[in-house]
C-alpha cells in the first residue's frame, strides 16, 4: 500500500502538470491567433501599399507588391492587380483577373464592371453588354462611367435604342427626348455611324427645331461625307440659331477651306477666334487659309499661336514646317515636320489582339 501522504504528493504534482500542459496550450493557442492576426493585418498593410503604388502611377511596382502577397480567397488581391492590368492597357490579362476577383466574390460589383469595360476595349462588345448591365456605379480609380460604356456597346451592336436610353440616363436626360436623339447622334458620329447619326440629329429636329448644336451636327456628318453644300447650309442655320457660337463660325470657316474660299474663310475663322480666344482650332485653321493665300508670315504667326495653345497638334506643326520651308527656313521646317512625325507616331492606337 502507498502510504496517505505519499499519495497526496503523487496527485498533486499530477494537477501541477496538467495546469501547466493546459497553460501552454491556451498561451500557443492565443500565441497562435496573435500570429495570425499579425499577418492579416501585414497582408492587409502590404496590399493598401501596393493599391497607393499603382494608384499613383507606380504600376509596376505595385504588381511587384502584390506578388508578395499570398492569396486571398476575397478577390480583393484579384481586383487591385486586373487594375493594374488595365492601367498598363494589358486588357486581356485586366479581363481575365476581373474575372477571378468576381468568381471569388460574386457581389463585388467593381471587379464584373471593369471586366466589361476590359472586354469592351478588346473589342468584345457582345460579351461586355451583360457585365455591364450589372453593374451601374462610377469607378472613379479608373475614370470609368458605365452608362457611357454600356451606350458605347449598344452602338457597336446596333442596339441604338438601349444607346440612347444609357447616355440619357448618363446626363441625366428623359430618353426619348429631343436632346437624348442629339446626343445618340453625336456619338454615333463620333463611331463613324454617319447615316445614323443623321437620322438621330433629324429625330431631334423633329421634336424642337430651334434646339441648339442639331444643324451643327448635321453639317459636320455632310462635311465628313465631302458634301460641302449641305455642309455650309447647315452651319449658317446653327450661327443662325446661335450667333455667339464660336464652333458654328470655326465649322463654316473650315467648310469655306474645303471649297478653296479662303477669303470667306478668313472672315469666318476671325469672328471664332473674337468668340473663343483660347481655342487652338481657329488658329490654326486660320493660319491654313492664310497659307492657301500665300500670306506666309501672317500664318506663321497664326500657326504659331495654335501651338502655344495646343502645343500636340500633329497638324499645327506639319503647316507650320509646310509655312517655314515656303520662307526658306528649312532648319526651323524640319524641325517642325519631325515634332509632326512623332506626335503622329505617338498618336497611332495600339491594339491589342482579343485572342
């Protein structure tokens, strides 16, 4: 038999190792959660870091952050790296990581928009349509309206009804109004939809005939179509309309340059440029016409002011270099021709195969 006292002993050296096995335990336990709260918390650190670096321009450097990381199952991860994909306008890889930020979190509604706006820039307007008909909220990161973007799909689908009513809803106008046709109108121009862009600009002068910038728009589509008559019409109805409209007189001006009236013209582009001092446009079409006339130092100092104000007008610099070599400045024309060649060359789009 053990003795009483010696068995006391025994048992209580067996509680004093056990609190301390359970002691241990809870202190690796919370030692545990403490490790992992810190690494959340490092992970959550390191990704507001690599979001302010490509926020700022920083991409590159941003992505290297983010390779850093491990994954998250959020799709927050996901989504900062489609951005910054997009940024650096690879739209295929921005449109793939959209798409597994919004596989992993089906509500985040920024990751299912911008892979719409991604898959819209690659030419994939059909797919784009149904993303961004989800989601209906200005990413400002990206400067993106939705609205404009959906409208922009619709017209690539020649859905010109749902077109009309996304850029209402974008400015906020009644969809079947007369400005809602106009502004339809102006994008399709801008699509080079030139028929239906004039039955748009119609449909607006149907419904008020007096509504500002409707002839304008028409006379640029006749202008674009090389019917210089109707052009010209259509541009004195809007001065008609709007007499302080500097665009309505620089229009007509250009209208008159293209038909060789260069004296009309010079009239026409001195009332834009009383009316809009700050466009670099009439400048530089003044300074054409004046070329035309062979007044060689009146459109050099009128293409020279063109520049001062828009100083990545590929045009400006290539009349001007045109200006110095009928002067015989032939320094002062190739260095013109040469800004005009790499303004051009910069200018050029560069695509991105959808495949």
């Amino acid at each position: 038999m053990i003795p009483h006292s010696n068995g006391m002993a025994v048992c209580n050296r067996s509680h004093r190792f056990l609190s301390i096995i359970w002691l241990r335990s809870i202190l690796a336990c919370i030692l545990w959660c403490l490790a992992g709260r810190m690494a959340w918390a490092e992970t959550a650190v390191s990704a507001a870091s690599a979001e302010a670096l490509i926020a700022t321009g920083r991409v590159e450097e941003g992505l290297q952050q983010l390779t850093t990381l491990p994954e998250d199952t959020t799709g927050k991860l996901d989504y900062l790296r489609g951005m910054a994909f997009y940024l650096k306008g690879e739209m295929r890889k921005a449109a793939a990581t959209f798409a597994g930020a919004a596989t992993k979190d089906p509500n985040n509604s920024d990751a299912i928009e911008m892979e719409g706006v991604s898959l819209f820039r690659l030419g994939k307007a059909s797919e784009a349509i149904p993303l961004l008909e989800k989601s209906q909220k200005a990413i400002t990161s990206a400067n993106v309206d939705p609205q404009y973007v959906l409208g922009l799909c619709y017209i690539d689908t020649n859905r010109y009804d749902d077109a009309r009513k996304s850029f209402a809803a974008q400015y906020g106008f009644t969809p079947n109004s007369a400005e809602a046709h106009l502004l339809l109108g102006r994008m399709l121009l801008r699509r080079d939809f030139l028929p239906a862009a004039e039955d748009e600009a119609n449909k607006a002068l149907v419904l008020r005939s007096s509504l500002p910038k409707a002839h304008l728009l028409l006379g640029e589509i006749s202008l674009a179509q090389g019917n210089t008559t109707v052009a010209t019409a259509e541009f004195a109805q809007e001065r008609e309309l709007n007499p302080l409209d500097g665009i309505a007189y620089e229009r007509l001006g250009d209208t008159y340059i293209h038909d060789g009236q260069y004296e009309l013209a010079q009239q026409t582009l001195n009332r834009a440029i009383l009316l809009e001092p700050n466009a670099s446009v009439p400048y530089l079409l003044l300074g054409k016409a004046l070329l035309n006339q062979k007044n060689l130092f009146m459109a050099k100092m009128y293409l020279e002011r063109a520049l001062v104000l828009d100083p990545r007008s590929y045009m400006a610099h290539f009349l001007l270099g045109k200006t110095y070599r009928s002067l015989g400045q032939d320094g002062d024309a190739t260095r013109e021709y040469d800004a005009a060649v790499k303004i051009q060359a910069a200018n050029r789009p560069q695509l991105e195969s959808p495949e």
